[in-house]
C-alpha cells in the first residue's frame, strides 16, 4: 500500500481504528474504493443523490453561528458531508457549494457539536437515549471519517462522547433512560401491542456500538459487550420461537431471551398500527451499528449476522414490499413514500447479509430516488408527510449505505435476483391475525389487504404492486368509503399453495350497516361485494403526479369506460383553485360545507371569494365564520386579501366531514360565482351554499362534478387496473377519485384486474354471491345465517369447470350445490374441466378424485375429464351409476394436514448440525429435516386445535428415538399426540447418521 493509499485509509477510518483495520484485511479494499469511485450502480445512485441533497443541507446553514443547526439534529448532516469529502467524484455544480466550503462548515460543526455534547462536558444535547444517540451515532461516525482533518480537543470530546455513552447506557442496567421521559423498553420484557419495544431496545444496543467499535480496549468493555449482546438479542424477542433455540450467538443461548417484542404472526406495530417502518428497525439500527465495526476494522458481534427471528421478519417484509423495493404501509398515516429513510435496512441485509432478494428491493428503491428526489419539493429525501425533520437522519443513512457497499465490493457484489425470481419468492398469502388487523396476499401480479385495525379499516389492492397507482395509507379509504366504519366481526380465510395449490384470502367483514367481503386470487385479481353499507361505496383514489422516471407518474391519468374515456391532467402539488360558477343568487351568506375532507388534515383555505360575474370580491367586505379553527388560523384570514395567511379547521376536527366557513355579506346581494384557493389540506367534496338568513341554507354548487361517469360497469385506470361492475349505480370518476357505486347504500360486485378489465363473471347464486373470475369460483356469504342454494355456472368454450363439491352438467354450463357458514367466504379453484352432455353429476372430492355418475337412459355416456395440469382422460359412464375416476400423479389437494406451510422453530439461526425444520412440513419428500445432536422442532399451526393424531415420517437408516410434545401457549408442553394444541414438537435423540424427519404431519 503506497503512502497516498495509506493517508486515504486514515481519513477514511480514523486513527483510533486503523491498525485492527490493516490487521483485519478490511482497510485495503475499502481504501481502493475510496480512491476508484463508486463500486457499483447502487453506490453510485447513492453519490449523486447525497451531491444534490447537499443543496438542502446548505440551505439549513446557519451563516450566524458558523455551523448548521441542532433544530431536528440537522447538523448530523456532517455524514454526508464527510463521505463526499472522502470520496472522488464531487462536483460543485451538483452540490450547490464548493468543496473547500463544505470542509470549513462541516469541520466548524463538528467541533462546536462535540463540544457542546453532555457526554463531553456541553449542556446542548447528547446522552439522551431518545432520539440524542441516534444522532450521535451518526456525528461519531463522520468525526472518524475526518479524524486527520480535527484537532487534538475535538477528537478527544469525540472519544469522550463515545465511551460515556456507553458507560451511561450500561449504568442503567435494563431501566429506563430518565432523560427520555415516558419512552421505555419495559426492561428485557418489551412488549408488542400498539407500539413495539424492538425499536427501544435496539436504541439501547445502538448506544453501545460506537464504544464496542472504537474502543475495543476499554477496561469496562466487557460490560458493554454483555449489555449489547443483552438488547440485541431481544430486539426481535418472541417466546415461542425463542425458548425452543439452544443456539449460542455471542456466546449466550437464544433460549435465554425474555422479550416479546413480535405478535405471534411475526409482525410488529407502533403508533397504534402495523408500521413497516419498525418492522425494519432491526436492520436499521444494525446497519448503523454494522458500519461503526466495519469502519473501526473490529469483526462484527455475531447478533448482527445472526438475529434471533430475523429471518422470519423478513419474510413479512418480503410479503408486503412493493413494487419500489420499500413496504407498502396500509396503516401508515404520514409516512409513506419517505424514501431516504427506506434504503439502509435494505443495504445491510444485501450487503452485510448478503441477501440477494434484499439487493433486488434495494436496486429498486435506489432507481426511485433520483426521480423522487428531483419532485418538489427538489432535492429532499423524505417527502409527502409534511416534516423535513426526517432529511438529515435520511442523510446519514444514504451515506452509511453508500460504505456497506464499499466494503462489500472488496468480498464480490451481491447479485440481486431477478424481478421474477422475487415476485415468485416474495408470494403468499398470511392472516397476521385480528389484533394487528391484516390479512395480507401477495401475488406474482398484485398485492391486496384486509385490513381491520380501528380508524385504518379498508379493502387494499395494489396491482403490479405499485405503490403509486391507488392512494393506500392512513385514513385514504379504499373499496369501503371510510375507513372509520366500526368492524362487527371480522372473519378471515387464507389459502396457501402448499396445502392448497394456491395462495389467497377471504375477508368477510360485518359492520352495522351490512356486510362487505374481499377475495384475493393468485392471478392478482380480487373480488369485491358488499350489500351496500355506506352510500358512495367503492372507492379507489388515485395518485396523478408528473415525477418522470417512475412508471405510471407522467403527469396525468387516463380513464375509459364503454361511453368514453377522460384524461386529467396532475394538479400543481400542494396548490388547488376551485372557480364555481352557478345561476345568479341573492343571498347574504355563502358558505363552503364540506362533505369529504382531506384524510389527514381536513380543510383549509388560503381564501374564499364571492363574486357577482366579474365584480369585485364581495367576502373581503364580509364577516367570516367557521365550525373550527386552529389557534392562528381563524376564519378572518381567508377573506382578508392576504395570500400567506389561511384559515385550517382545529386539529381535533380533521377528521370531521361537514366542517365549514362562511362570509356574511352583510346585506343580500347578487352573487353567481365562488373562488376557493385551498392549501394542501383541500376539501375533496364539499358544497356552496347560500342562504337569506343564515338559517336556511340552499345548494348553488358542488365540487366535484364527475369527469367520467359510466353505467356499464366496465372501466380502465389509466391503462394499469380494470374493474367490472355488476350493481344499480354508475360509477364515477371525479378528479383522481374513483367510486365504483355512486349513489346510496346497494349491493354490488366488483372484479378487479391487474390489466384489462374482463366480462363479470357474477353468477346467479340464489342467497350469496358468486362470480367465476379467472376460473376461479369465489362465494360469499354476506349475511349472519347460513345459506345453501345452486350457482349457475357457464361453460368455457365447450368445457366445464368442476369444482370441489357437487355439480350437475347442464346445456350451458354446471348447476353448482354451495352450503356456507354464516358470513362465510371461499375461493374454488377449478380442479377438472369436463366434456360430455347434459345430467351428468360430478361430485369433486379433491384434486386427484372426482365422482362421475350418468344421467338415467339406456346407454353408456361417454365424457373426457381433465385434471388441473394434469392429462385428458376419457371416461365411460354405465346408466345412473356412479365411476370413481382417480389421478394417482395428481396432488389431492386440498391436503389435510395442518402442518403444512406452518412457521417452524428453531428459526434463523439454527443451532449447530440442524437443518431448517421448515423442511419436514413443506409436502416435498425430497427435503427433510436433520435434528443434530437433542434436536426439537416445533411446528406453529397457527391457532389451537383439536388434534387427533401426529404423524411422523423419516428417510431411510436408523430413526431416532422420538417424542411428540405438545402446547397450547408455545411455552409449556406436555409429551401428547392428541387434544388442544397450536405448537407441535418432535424431540429427539439423534445421532450423526441416523435418520432424517422428512414429514410431520398433524391430524385434526
């Protein structure tokens, strides 16, 4: 290494880490990438985009005190700052500020900040757990890459920061941080609901790193180690999984672990609802903490390569990634879309973990943040919730990305795989059960969602998950029009491939008004019915932005129904003009009542003008008025000429429909026009009203009038949804909204298409619904009884499709024999299709199995069954009697074991000599689990059961003693077959040679 490389090295790493860098290897490489340009296009996106957000940063600099702000710890900024710094390739023009520049205010930043640190003797901010060591993380990490460039005091306030925290942290034992007020991980016991504890505890373990890294030497190191290893391992802590896993990480058993920080489905909320942003705060944090050791050249504590239950979170988060490579977040009232804080748990799990499905998602996210980045407003990194407070934490976090992939170019990239091979890994179908309130599918061509958690109640469908095509989170409604509607009862079926053949969801949902029901389908179509619970039901609101670059945001949408299509153009973000004109009035008040507000902030309006033709605004002489108003915005400010001055309706009633403002006039006149200038919390519906006394009020307006309104219920969004609708309204596009039933409450069905809308597939089913959608026969039962009757089902070019249940051949089709449960749903998949004539009765017992019996005559019919995938056979069938035909190479699904495709445990990562246990319940014999030496297993059939028998099946040689156990809690077992059970175990006594457990199956 030449003397350039070695003073790069320097800079890069810091001196304190610099010789365990050379010792470990890691120093060359990283040292050739600083000197080479980025190592590959990911890093390289990651470049120029921290170029352009420099912009932002410098615009926060405050020219007054020589350094940027503390306000929302905007001067951890210095990040980004140092990896430009250290890097070739940085361009002035781009930045918005020279380099030379850019070195004096970050350098000037680190040294009052680190001054000014509790930790080093300042009184301005830091060993606060919340959010302080967040932040700290961040400045420690861009001191080092500056080390040769600070001064003797600087570094050693630096050092000081990072050792103290730790000591501060470690002092507390596992108590809470007085400083950080209610925030709490409640000890080593965590918690789940309503807001999980992963996030605490990974702060706590996040506090530590720092001195773990750089001062690896400390004589209270040790201590520090133990309590990182302590709130790491439990960041993702859930008993069940836990307590069945012996596997040693950093030296101490998985099994010892005490939180409960996951819901048993393997999801996590905060805020009161599933966020995925928390969901991937266990590899946020350990990519924050990751890049402090791999900097500092200390080898990685084993918890950030081996996360107990990391795994399985993943897999929720692979279930509900878009198209986008970040989550999609139903519940999530205004953090959606925040991309720069998005690509740091994705660029730890690719390269650190080397996850090549992770590097998919991250090469997609990293081709969104140009274009995003350059929509206004330009060069932030975390848009669309209103808050900058989230640019510099996004900063620092695009640069820690950009060095994971710096040190990985050195071991060989992490080649994503396709968007296949993702889509296909990525599909599923899961029921996160009713607390977290979301039954969630993911299919090759769609995801889809019921979603019943109070306030965020709705029916989700993203086709092509493309998280820019239909408005998803928060209070958006989708299909049901509000998502305030109180869930009666919440009933919910999953059907899932390996026990199935397919994957999908039911959700039948009761509410007072009536009953609503949802079917998801593995072609990515969705079925949606409802008695009509609401008036306006139906609805799909959509997003019209121009931000080139990302598919389908080009600046307009385009609508087509049978009568026509409309095409609306995007409006100007934040900014809506609404000029009403209506007959000639007299009246002397006028007022704007809403009808739908906007889903987070409600109504506010920079001004509100009245007008007789081209006369002057009659309201500036007016009195205002309102229903509410937040402190400083009252109702005067929206007559009073003044741009910059707005009335908002209060924050507790945002939510509220029918808020209003209204001018009197003083006296009657003739008015015939309105002008309302909104800001961005504009009225989606709302009325103009006008009224002689202020009593009595009269329609003159509304807003919108529809673009589009169609009563042949078929309609194209845009070129990227079909629907086809089978009710008594029309529906109807206004603006970017779309209501599939609009007029009152009646019953109706839609199909939903990831592509061009198709013929209704509804059929008449006497007392439920049913439609054939992309031959699948969905059946709904929307009422509170049970139900029995015949859906009359057509024939498809000749051929009938049979399903499981009892049919009878007919000229047109098949007269199908349906008994459902009360607000019972289900989704048939075709298991044969059949030809022959009229009076043959088909009873399907299963995939493989059918049961053919003739019509009465006095000869033989002859008809051909198919199997599903399978080939044609013809059948003779004798007068009135009944032929069993059998496929033996036929899977019979649907299968009867319970185990099938169930979570299993231990999970990642798996104790020494044990092969996953998933593969003794994933119905493929040529897998099978090796328990190594006392292995248990545990299967999670996913609520409790009646179990009448356990099946076990090994592979060839010598089966080792075994034991079936059994739980109800997944904490204690007892040694038992039979009787109630949700957790299944097999223990054993293997020994190396003996044989392998290629099936457990659990009988019900």
């Amino acid at each position: 290494m030449g003397e350039l490389d070695r003073r790069q090295v320097l800079r890069l790493l810091g001196a304190g880490g610099a010789a365990a860098a050379l010792a470990s290897g890691l120093l060359p490489g990283l040292a050739r990438a600083a000197g080479g340009g980025p190592p590959d296009p990911v890093a390289a996106t990651y470049l120029r985009v921290l170029l352009r957000h420099t912009r932002w940063a410098e615009q926060q600099f405050d020219s007054a005190a020589g350094t940027y702000p503390a306000r929302d710890f905007t001067f951890a900024v210095v990040l980004g700052n140092a990896v430009l710094l250290t890097r070739d390739g940085y361009d002035a023009t781009i930045a918005g500020v020279d380099r030379e520049t850019l070195r004096t205010h970050t350098l000037a930043t680190i040294r009052r900040f680190a001054a000014s640190n509790r930790l080093a003797g300042g009184t301005e901010w830091g060993r606060k757990l919340f959010f302080d060591t967040t932040f700290q993380s961040y400045f420690v990490l861009a001191a080092r890459l500056l080390w040769t460039d600070l001064d003797d005091p600087t570094r050693q306030h630096v050092e000081r920061i990072t050792a103290g925290q730790a000591a501060y942290t470690t002092a507390l034992g596992t108590g809470d941080d007085p400083d950080s007020g209610s925030w709490t991980p409640n000890g080593l016991l965590g918690g789940h609901v309503g807001d999980t504890k992963l996030e605490e505890m990974g702060v706590y373990a996040q506090s530590l790193a720092p001195a773990l890294a750089w001062a690896p030497t400390d004589p209270r190191a040790d201590g520090w180690r133990a309590a990182f290893g302590a709130w790491s391992r439990n960041e993702a802590g859930l008993p069940a999984a836990d307590l069945t896993n012996p596997r040693l990480v950093d030296g101490r058993p998985i099994s010892e672990n005490t939180a409960t920080n996951l819901y048993d489905s393997f999801l996590v909320e905060n805020h009161g609802s599933f966020g995925p942003h928390y969901q991937e705060e266990l590899w946020r944090t350990s990519g924050r903490n990751a890049m402090h050791f791999l900097a500092a050249g200390t080898p990685l504590p084993e918890v950030l390569t081996a996360q107990p239950n990391g795994e399985l979170l993943w897999r929720t988060m692979l279930l509900m990634t878009s198209d986008a490579g970040e989550p999609l977040m139903p519940m999530v009232a205004d953090r959606e879309h925040l991309y720069g804080r998005d690509v740091i748990p994705l660029a730890f799990r690719a390269q650190v973990l080397g996850d090549r499905h992770a590097a998919r998602a991250e090469a997609d996210l990293a081709a969104r943040l140009e274009p995003y980045q350059a929509y206004a407003p330009a060069d932030r990194i975390t848009k669309f919730s209103g808050e900058p407070k989230y640019e510099p934490e996004a900063r620092a976090e695009l640069a820690i990305s950009y060095l994971l992939h710096e040190w990985r170019a050195q071991r060989g990239p992490v080649v994503p795989v396709t968007r296949q091979e993702f889509d296909a890994h990525a599909a599923g179908a899961a029921d996160f059960g009713p607390g977290p309130g979301l039954l969630a599918h993911r299919s090759p061509a769609a995801w889809a969602a019921t979603v019943t958690k109070p306030g965020f109640v709705k029916f989700a469908w993203q086709p092509q998950h493309d998280d820019w095509l239909f408005v998803l989170g928060g209070a958006n409604p989708m299909l049901l029009p509000s998502t305030n509607l109180a869930v009666r009862e919440r009933h919910a079926t999953t059907y899932a491939k390996v026990r199935d053949g397919f994957d999908g969801t039911v959700g039948v949902l009761r509410f007072d008004t009536g009953y609503a029901a949802f079917a998801t389908l593995p072609t990515g179509a969705a079925v949606y019915a409802s008695t009509g619970v609401a008036e306006g039901e139906g609805v799909l609101n959509v997003y019209n932005l121009s931000m080139p670059g990302v598919p389908g945001l080009d600046g307009d949408r385009t609508y087509t129904a049978v009568e026509g299509s409309v095409t609306l153009e995007a409006p100007t973000p934040g900014v809506r003009t609404d000029d009403l004109a209506f007959a000639p009035v007299t009246a002397r008040y006028v007022r704007m009542l809403g009808v739908r507000p906007d889903p987070q902030y409600g109504y506010s309006l920079w001004a509100f003008e009245v007008r007789d033709g081209d006369g002057p605004d009659l309201a500036r002489t007016g009195t205002a008025s309102a229903s509410s108003a937040s402190t400083g915005k009252e109702a005067k400010y929206a007559v009073d000429g003044d741009a910059t001055t707005r009335w908002a309706v209060s924050t507790s009633e945002r939510p509220r429909a029918d808020s209003w403002l209204a001018v009197d006039l003083g006296a009657p006149r003739t008015v015939d026009r309105v002008r309302l200038s909104w800001e961005a919390a504009a009225g989606r519906e709302y009325r103009i009203e006008t009224s002689p006394d202020g009593v009595a009020w009269t329609t003159a307006a509304t807003y919108p009038v529809p673009a589009l309104s169609s009563t042949k219920g078929r309609l194209d969004i845009d070129g990227r949804a079909g629907i086809t609708v089978a009710g008594p309204n029309p529906l109807t596009v206004n603006a970017d909204r779309v209501t599939l039933s609009d007029g009152p409450p009646a019953p109706f069905v839609a199909e939903l298409y990831p592509g061009p809308a198709k013929a209704s597939g509804r059929v008449t089913a006497g007392a439920a619904e049913a439609t054939v959608t992309d031959g699948f026969l969905v059946l709904l039962n929307l009422s509170g009884a049970a139900v029995t009757g015949t859906a009359t089902l057509p024939a498809d070019r000749g051929t009938r499709r049979l399903y499981r249940g009892e049919q009878t051949v007919t000229r047109t089709g098949t007269e199908f024999s349906y008994a459902l449960a009360a607000a019972e749903g289900r989704i048939e998949p075709p298991r044969f299709t059949l030809t022959g004539p009229a009076g043959v009765t088909a009873v399907v017992r299963d995939a493989s199995r059918v049961e053919l019996t003739a019509p009465a005559g006095l000869l033989p019919v002859l008809v051909t069954v198919t199997p599903d995938g399978g080939r044609a056979r013809p059948v003779l069938l004798p007068p009135r009697r009944t032929v069993p035909v059998v496929f033996g190479d036929v899977r019979p699904y649907s299968l009867a074991d319970r185990a099938l495709g169930r979570t299993t445990f231990p999970a990642e990562p798996l104790p020494p000599g044990m092969s996953s246990p998933a593969a003794a319940v994933d119905d493929d014999p040529a897998t099978a689990w090796r328990p190594g030496p006392g292995g248990r297993m545990v299967v999670d059939l996913g609520a409790v059961l009646e179990v009448s028998a356990v099946e076990l099946a090994w592979t060839r040689g010598r089966v080792p003693a075994a034991a079936v156990e059994t739980s109800v809690d997944g904490v204690t077992y007892a040694t038992a077959d039979t009787g109630p059970a949700r957790y299944v175990a097999v223990r054993t006594r293997w020994k190396p040679g003996e044989a392998s457990l290629t099936r457990l199956s659990v009988r019900t």
